[in-house]
C-alpha cells in the first residue's frame, strides 16, 4: 500500500495533554447519478415534486414488484470509473443490505457488497493551506464505486407528535464511492471531495448540488499516534490505527472540516482520560459545531448482505467499456495541463481555473484572443474575488464573460488603465452596463497625450524642489531607480486624475529628472 505525494505534505498534529495525535480520515461519498429515471424502477428523480408523486409500485416495496436494472445508471458508473482511473469489473453483483427504518419500505437497501461494478482506483487532490503555507498535491486511493438505491426522507418538523415520511428519493440511483484511508487533515478531506465533485460533474455523471443532497459525504475519523499511521502504510493492518467514527451526511466544504476537527479532539479528550472510543455512527450540529451519536456503527455481519434473488449478476462487455471510455471528456487534470502548455499559466493559477467545468468555460471565453496572463489575472483575481466576497454563483454574475473580455481589450490597447480598470469594473458590477459605455460616460479614458502629461510633470518638478534634490542625491549614490522617483510618479497620477498613461509618466518623469 502506498500513498505518493508531489510535494513535502506537511505534518498535522493535535497537542493533547499526553502529547501529540495524528488525524485518519476516509470517506464515503453518495453522489446521486444524473437519470431521469431511478436504479430499479422508471419513476422521475425530478428534484421539488410533491411529497410521495415520484413513486412507483417497485420503490415502495409492493408485494410482486421485481426491480429491473436502469442501464443509464450502469453507464454513468462505468463513466465515474473511468474517469477515476479505477478498475471496471465486467462482473458485479447487486446485495441486499438489510436494516429497518421508517423511510426504507422494503425492510432492505438494494447495494452492492462483495462484487462492486468498480475496484481500485486513485485520484490526485491538490491543497491550498487556508492561512499560508505552500500549496500541495497528494493521492488519494479508491477502495471501490458501488451501485446501489436511496432511502426515502423522514421528515421530523411537521408536527411535534408524529414523523412524516417521502419516498420520492426511494429507489434513486446512487454511486457510493469509498476512499482508502489516505486523508490526514480536515482540510484534506474538504479538498477531497472538491475535487471528487469536480470531476463527477465535468464527467456529468452526478450534478453536484450538495445543497440539494445530490453529493453528500460520510466522513470516518480516527486518531492516532505519531509513527502509527506509517505501520499502517507499511502492513495494511488496521490495527495500528484508533477506533473510527462516521460522520453522517455531511453537504458543506465548511462543515467536513469543522465536523471532523471537532471530532478528532473529541476522541482524543476521551481516550486521554482513560476512556475508548466506541464505534458509531455520529451526526454533525451545525449551530453548535458539535457531533452527537446517532446510532451504534454496524459492521458489514450486522446487514447479514446476501446476493438479491430478484436481480440476476451484471456482466458487461469490455467493448461496452471502451465505447465509454472513448466518450470521455476533458477532466480537470487533464484541462489544467493543457491550461499550463497551452496559456502559459502556473499550475496554481490553471488549478483554480479548472477546478469547476463552468470556470474553466468561462476563462476560455474571456481569454480568447487575448493576452492569457491578464485574463487569468482578471478572471480569477477581480472576479472570482467579488464572487467569492459577495457569496454569488458565477451563473448569476452580473459581468459576463464577454462584457469582462471587452474590459480587458481597453486595457490592452491604453484606453483604460489598469488601475482605472477596477473602478470600471465596480461600476460594471453596479450598473450592469459594458465597460466602453461607463468609459466614455465617466469620461475615464487614458491620458496618452505627452504633451498634456509633461505640463502636470512640469508644474510638480518646479513646486518640489527638495524632492528633485533627492532624486539627484540618490541617482548620485548609484542607485539606478531613485526611490523618490516613486514619490513623483504618485503625484503625477494624482494631478491627472488617475487617468495618465503610467508608462508614459515614468518616461517622461526619467528624461525631465536626468535619469
């Protein structure tokens, strides 16, 4: 077993009153594959129908029915292997996993146990320290991708003496796709399943919307001490590592890291007071920024799995699985590359590009025929800044893509510049109207005219003689680009409103001062 990094991963540790632990994490990620219909039965998955109407006589367990398999959803399986470079077994099994409640009406999940329809796979995340640090890469193994069929919803709030049950989510298609456990830091799990997300939905073999429970992850936690980890890595015996606990459902970046930093201290606290850790499964409370247990964790015996006698074995050709994998599109490994080559950007500018499928359409949109470097500069600084401030979806930007372009040409050709290109964009973001209009209505085109801009440069030079001596002082000492130069090179932008040419200003300024 090994676990290969691209960069020194740094070491994360949690001080304890006995000393320091380490953090284990794997995760087990639903991801409700995009059909129309669900796994067994040829009922919508549309989202926001009325409680109980997407249901048929098969995903509410009436006596007689017999599942019948949704090839759509055995595609888009095989599509999510591929696209996580996992073995695709040509022969898979459908289980029964039994276990009762209330939004569960056959008494049992329809799952796949011992034979998934995907084996072994990898995927390589990439990690942005939230307060400084160097970024870094590190792989992630993939233990397996299962078929298998949702529950419905109980709903706990409609009234305080009686729980309400909707089976429209009963038998929809999902993918659980179980990680090894190579993940370290709660920020690594958060990064994980980012990137698992992306990949999924540029594959469009899952939607993505985890507001919608659409991807959700259960998150395993564990605690370890220093050194443990790697005898872990070494054997594959489990036994190095400390007792884990589930954390159910989570649908937030955010909450993954919260939930499981609160999670590995909490274990640590009980076991350095002479305690053990039970296994179980643990819900997270989003107010508090607490876990609570929600129920005892069952092993793989307590489901008493046993091939379904409804559904026969799947088997699949592999010229079925090579049709698939040639349909592939571009994922996000693959596009950053190409943004690297292609647009000469540095892997953390095309990382942040690619990481979304609608980001990166967005860039290539802005950027063509363009200067790359500025519209990458453009796009994922000023933009995706004031996006990422104001909580806003790119969909509903309110600069797109060619309205952005065209404010990037008026820099390119010293209408606009730079600097005056943040207020244009404001107003952009204000009024919604294209950056040419707020231009020439704000009257904030460039000054390129020298003769206008040595008669600002002229009148500064002449009312600040003590700072002309000092740029001669420094030009006397050696130094090629005299500090003070600095100091007039402000004024004069701020004599001309902002609107001289800043190349222009420092010729000028260079040739009037002897430099």
């Amino acid at each position: 077993m090994t676990v290969t990094t691209a960069t020194p991963r740094p070491t994360y540790t949690l001080k304890g009153a006995t000393g320091d632990w380490e953090v284990v994490m794997g995760l087990e990620v639903h991801a409700q594959i995009a059909t129309k219909a669900k796994l067994f039965s040829g009922a919508s998955t549309q989202y926001g129908a009325e409680p109980n109407s997407n249901v048929s006589l098969v995903d509410a367990a009436m006596p007689g029915m017999l599942p019948v398999i949704n090839e759509a959803c055995v595609e888009q399986a095989v599509r999510t292997g591929l696209g996580l470079k996992a073995q695709i077994n040509l022969f898979s099994r459908f289980d029964r996993k039994n276990y009762f409640y209330p939004d569960l009406p056959q008494g049992y999940q329809i799952s796949q146990f011992a034979h998934p329809i995907v084996g072994e796979g990898e995927m390589m995340v990439d990690v942005e320290p939230a307060h400084g640090g160097e970024a870094y890469s590190f792989t992630v193994g993939i233990e397996r991708l299962h078929l298998e069929q949702d529950a419905g919803k109980s709903i706990h709030d409609m009234a305080p003496d009686a729980t309400y049950v909707d089976l429209n989510r009963s038998g929809v298609a999902l993918m659980e796709i179980v990680s090894k456990p190579h993940i370290r830091t709660p920020l690594e799990a958060a990064a994980y399943v980012r990137k698992l997300r992306s990949i999924v939905v540029a594959l469009g073999t899952c939607d993505g919307d985890m507001e919608k429970g659409n991807l959700r992850a259960d998150v395993n936690v564990s605690v370890c001490r220093p050194g443990d980890y790697e005898k872990f890595i070494e054997t594959g015996d489990f036994g190095h590592l400390g007792t884990r606990c589930e954390i159910k459902n989570m649908n937030s970046f955010r909450f993954i890291q919260q939930a499981s930093e609160y999670e590995a201290k909490r274990q640590i606290e009980i076991l350095e007071g002479g305690g053990e850790v039970d296994q179980e499964t643990r819900l997270f409370d989003t107010v508090t920024g607490e876990t609570r247990s929600m129920r005892s964790k069952e092993d793989a015996h307590d489901y008493r799995y046993f091939p379904d006698p409804d559904l026969l074995p799947l088997e699949i050709e592999q010229s079925y699985v090579d049709k698939i994998k040639a349909s592939l599109p571009e994922l996000p490994d693959e596009k950053r590359a190409r943004f690297v080559a292609d647009y000469g950007l540095s892997s953390y500018d095309a990382g942040v590009l690619t990481a979304e499928a609608d980001k990166a359409e967005f860039f290539e949109a802005v950027a063509k025929g363009r200067d790359n470097r500025l519209s990458a500069n453009w796009v994922s600084q000023e933009l995706f800044g004031y996006l990422n401030r104001e909580d806003v979806a790119l969909a509903d930007s309110p600069v797109s893509a060619s309205a952005l372009g065209g404010l990037i040409d008026l820099i390119s050709d010293q209408t606009i510049s730079g600097k005056i290109a943040k207020t244009v964009f404001a107003l952009m973001i204000e009024t919604g109207d294209e950056a040419g209009v707020i231009v020439e209505r704000e009257g904030l085109k460039q000054v390129t005219d020298t003769g206008a801009i040595e008669a600002v440069v002229d009148e500064i030079i002449a009312a600040n003689p003590e700072q002309v001596a000092q740029v001669q002082a420094q030009k006397a000492e050696g130094h090629a680009k005299p500090k003070a130069l600095g100091w007039f090179v402000g004024q004069v932008m701020k004599g001309s409103g902002g609107k001289a040419n800043p190349q222009a200003v420092n010729e000028i300024l260079k040739a009037k001062l002897g430099l």
